[in-house]
C-alpha cells in the first residue's frame, strides 16, 4: 500500500502558507493551508492533523481522511481547522490526480466548460483612482472587475460617504460602458442600516453583485437589505462548510455564494456545497485572493460545476507587493488570462507545477503578514 510519509510546510510572501506531502512511491502534491493573517497557527493545525491522522495512511481514501479529520474532532468548525482540512484535501486530490494521470476535475465527472471567466482587482482597501484602473484593466483584456465600495464606516454614517461610493461606482461603469461587470465588496464594514443606503445608491450602476454587504454573523439580516435592490447579492468567504452555507441558503435571499478553496474543507467540501447551491438556482464565485495552489483548485472545480460563475484571482492584487501569483510556478502561462478567461488547466492533478526552488528561497524570510486595524475618528476599533 502506498502511504503518506512526509510533509513540509512553507510560509511564503505575501501571505501565504503552502503544504507539501509526499508518499512512499515519490509522489508529491501540494496544497495551501491559510488563514490570511493567522497563517503560524493554521500551521500548527495542519502539523496536527498530518500528525494525528494521515502520516502512514493511504492518500487514496480522501473523502474516509476528510471525515475523519471533520469528526474526530468533538470541536469542529471554524476558520483555523477548516482551512488547515482545506490544504490538507487539496494536495490529496493532486496526489490522487497524478496517480492517475489526470487532471482533477476528470474525477469529479469531467469538464461542464473549457474556461473560467475571471475578474480583476482595482482600487485597494480604500478605493482610490478607480475610473483610471477600470480602463487599464479593460484594456488588458478583463471583462469583470471588482472594488472595495468604501474604507471604514460608521454604524450610521454621513451622506457624503454614501456619495463617496455612489461617485466611485459611477465612475467605473463610466469609465468601461455596461458590456464590463463590476462586483461591489462591502467587505462586511457596513452595518445594516449603511447596507441599505448604499445598495440604493449604487444601483442605478447596475453592479454584478454586491459582496458581503454585511457581516456573516448578521446573515439574518440580509432579507431587509435585498428589500431594498435588485442586485444580486453574493457572500460566503467566511463561512466554512456546507452546514454553515445550509440556512443561507434555505432563505432565499442570496443569488451568488463565494466559498474559498482555502477555508471551506477544500475541494472536496465545496464541490458539495456548490451542489448544494445548484438546487436553489444560486451560482457558485470562489473566493481566492490568494497563491497559486488555491487558484488552480478553484479551477478544477470551477470546470466541473455547472452554476459556476466566475473567479476571483490575485494577479496584482493590492495585498501582493513582494510576491504575486505567478511567482511560484515553474510554467506561470498556466495561468495566462485572455479576453477575461482563463483556460482550465489539464495537467495532472491541480494542474499546476510548483517551483520547488522558489518556495524554499522565500520561506527561508520571516513572513508575518497580518491585516491592518483600522480606528474610527473616536479610537474605536473600525471594521476592515
């Protein structure tokens, strides 16, 4: 029988952690196990689960170590051991891929479509220089782009900053005419009574969605803000398995559901919520502001879900100064974007070769990347 024998984990720039196992027969799959700004304790999750439940194990049996992973523990749930789960699965099905010679999505029932639509970034965190960004991004051959609506806001806020973001969005659509998509992140800083103004203002701009207009911990109260638009409104970067997706989407309230590939139990979880999601007509966007191993898992299964809609990708992304997405692979025109899509990669396993060499000279840095806490006029602490 073949086992599992090895692992390593890598901390990388800008923000990512990487997992790579290896068998008894010389196989090796990756995986990325993190928590953005939590990625050491994630790490020590993953040691272990590997520890406890895998090393000598058959890789093969991916959805038995799945369970076992979710149910041996009394405490489940939750960002930091779903995510270290996620990165475990996702370099289980790149192993299992390339034991067979095929890419992922062959053994979860083939392609549904030969390419992934992708969006672009622009603005930052606060959105600045929107309209110019829109146009290079256009002009490089996006067709969706997407945009933090505001920075910080209060709990109820003035209506300059509602102005503030109407003229933003105004801008873009301004800027790339109605044949380019524009998502809209509240990025969970709106409260529900900032989420209501906002959603009305923007409107008129016709915005592919709207994401996270509030908190998920405030889910309940997305019923009062879809009163008030006709945009659909998508969200689920912080939830973490098909339980935590179930009453959102029983309610009816949400048309677009961003599980990330990093988070939410990996491939193997959110090919089962995705499935979910299609009994109650809601698309499919994961969330991936992350590496290259999250991506292409994304990827495989974006090309096997038939209600998927489109991708998040980091390719000059505001958080990637030192390091982007491209860096780390041995063939970066895996990831070649044309006329917004992106192929889906048909090599084996995740479909990617990851640069062995670059990930240990970069590991070798001290990587503690954490998210910036931000104040309001008062000292208070302000969502970011």
């Amino acid at each position: 029988m073949t086992e599992l024998t090895d692992y390593d984990l890598f901390g990388v720039p800008p923000r990512w952690l990487f997992l790579r196992v290896e068998t008894s027969d010389g196989r090796v799959g990756w995986g990325e196990p993190v928590v953005e700004g939590r990625a050491r304790t994630v790490a020590t999750a993953v040691t272990e689960l590997m520890e406890t439940y895998l090393l000598g194990e058959d890789p093969s049996r991916i959805e038995d170590h799945w369970q076992t992973m979710y149910r041996g523990g009394f405490y489940r749930g939750g960002p930091v051991l779903m995510s270290a789960l996620a990165g475990i699965d996702q370099a289980l099905w790149d192993l299992k891929g390339r034991e067979h010679g095929v890419p992922v999505y062959e053994l979860l029932g083939g392609r549904t479509r030969d390419r992934v639509r992708v969006y672009q970034w622009i603005g930052g965190d606060r959105p600045s220089d929107v309209g110019e960004a829109a146009t290079e991004r256009v002009d490089a051959g996006f067709t969706a782009l997407k945009m933090n609506a505001t920075a910080e806001l209060r709990r109820v806020d003035t209506p300059a900053t509602v102005e503030a973001a109407r003229t933003r969005v105004a801008e873009v659509r301004e800027a790339v005419g109605p044949e380019v998509d524009i998502g809209v992140d509240f990025h969970g800083r709106a409260s529900k009574a900032m989420a209501k103004r906002l959603v009305c203002a923007i409107e008129p701009y016709e915005p592919m969605f709207v994401e996270e207009p509030v908190l998920p911990e405030h889910s309940d109260a997305l019923p009062a803000i879809t009163a008030h638009t006709t945009i659909p409104i998508a969200t689920g970067e912080r939830l973490f398995s098909r339980w935590e997706f179930k009453p959102l989407l029983e309610d009816g309230t949400v048309d677009v559901i961003q599980p990330d590939l990093s988070h939410a139990g990996g491939i193997s979880e959110v090919r089962k919520i995705a499935a979910m999601a299609e009994a109650y007509d809601v698309a499919l966007a994961p969330h991936c502001p992350l590496g290259p191993i999250a991506l292409a898992s994304c990827l495989q299964v974006d090309a096997c879900t038939p209600n998927a809609l489109i991708q998040e990708q980091s390719l000059d992304i505001h958080y990637n100064e030192e390091n982007d997405v491209l860096d780390y692979l041995t063939d970066p025109a895996v990831f070649e974007y044309d006329e917004g899509y992106v192929d889906v990669p048909t090599g084996p396993g995740l479909g990617i070769e990851i640069d062995e060499a670059a990930v240990e000279a970069r590991a070798s840095e001290d990587v503690d990347w954490h998210n910036p806490v931000w104040r309001h006029e008062d000292g208070g602490v302000a969502e970011w």
